[in-house]
C-alpha cells in the first residue's frame, strides 16, 4: 500500500476542524443570537477576498465566471428574503437576531455537499491530477455554489450592519430628545421657582 500524499495527510488533519466548524455554524443558525460588532465585518471582508480569488484562478473562462456572478446575484437576493425572515430584538442587554434557519442551513448543506464531492472527485475518483485553487475554480458549479453562498452572507451581514446602524441611531435620538426634554422642564421649574420668590 503506498504512503498517503501530503495533501492526503493535511485534509486528514483538517477535516476535524472543518467538521466543528460546519457544526458550530449550523448551531448558530438556529436560535437566537447576539449580534456581534465584528462578525458581519469579517463577513464582510473574508468572502469578497474569497470572491476575488476564485474570480483571478477563473478569469480565463468568461462562462466560469458568469456561474460565479449568477450565484452571487442569487445568493444576495436570498439574503435579502432572509433578512426579512429575521426576526429583530433590540433589549437593554443588547441587539438579538434569530434568522430563518431553514434557509440558512439548506444554504449551508448546499455548500457543503458541494465541497464533499469536489474533495471526492479530487481524492478518490482522480487522485493523480495535479490540484490547486485553479482545479477549483475549474467547474462551473462549484463557482456557482459558491457565489450562492457568499451573496447570501454578504448581503446578510450587509443588513445586519444596516440594522444596528439604524437601532444605534434610534437610540441617540431617543437620548437627545429625553434631554432636551429635562432640560425644557427644568427651565420651567427654575422660571417657576423665580417667580415664587
């Protein structure tokens, strides 16, 4: 039996912490949740970079990128009707979401059965050919899984951000009008108070 190839050894090495990952996501898009700073921004940053990788390996075949284009127009529309399947709580504790799980979750299993089989094709059905991100970018419906699913959390954390923006101003404005309010009323109890005396 030959010895395993290195890439062989470090998706074995990988797949444990891929599995916790793709558990821990499917964990937080069930239930409710607190809507952190910094993780729309990272979002917001890591699938754009991702999004203009996968464009340069596959910038030689306009069709390949028109698949990638495709699910990133339809991934952004489903996180749109997602958004609007979210349910909001702003609380003195803090701002909560629960998103619709069952588009999320179908959205994520799409991803991952496409990963598992592009890794089946790699490993077991051609283990020979040689494979980098470009073999990657080669098929046309990985790209296209892909964009789904990078639309869909781009244009989501877009309106998370959005969202917190909107309760954050709210709030300011809420304060200000509460202290002009006091301030109103306490010139009227020291206008009050001079015309005792």
């Amino acid at each position: 039996m030959p010895a395993p190839s290195p890439s062989t050894l470090t998706l074995l090495v990988l797949l444990p912490l891929i599995t916790w990952r793709v558990y821990a996501r499917f964990r937080r898009m069930v239930g409710r949740q607190r809507l952190s700073r910094i993780r729309p921004w990272i979002t917001l940053v890591i699938f754009p970079v991702l999004i203009i990788l996968l464009g340069f390996a596959a910038r030689e075949h306009l069709d390949r990128l028109g698949w990638l284009a495709g699910g990133l127009g339809l991934g952004a529309w489903l996180g749109v009707f997602g958004l609007g399947k979210t349910r909001f709580e702003p609380t003195p504790q803090g701002l909560y979401y629960t998103p619709n799980a069952h588009l999320g979750i179908a959205l994520s299993l799409l991803f991952v059965a496409r990963v598992v089989y592009r890794l089946v094709e790699v490993y077991v059905i051609a283990p020979g050919m040689p494979n980098g991100l470009g073999d990657f970018a080669r098929s046309p419906l990985t790209l296209a899984v892909f964009g789904l699913v990078a639309g869909y959390y781009i244009s989501y954390a877009i309106g998370l951000v959005r969202w917190r923006f909107r309760v954050l101003r709210a709030k300011r404005e809420r304060e200000a009008l509460k202290r002009d309010a006091e301030s109103s009323v306490d010139s009227v109890r020291s206008e009050t108070s001079h015309q005792v005396d």
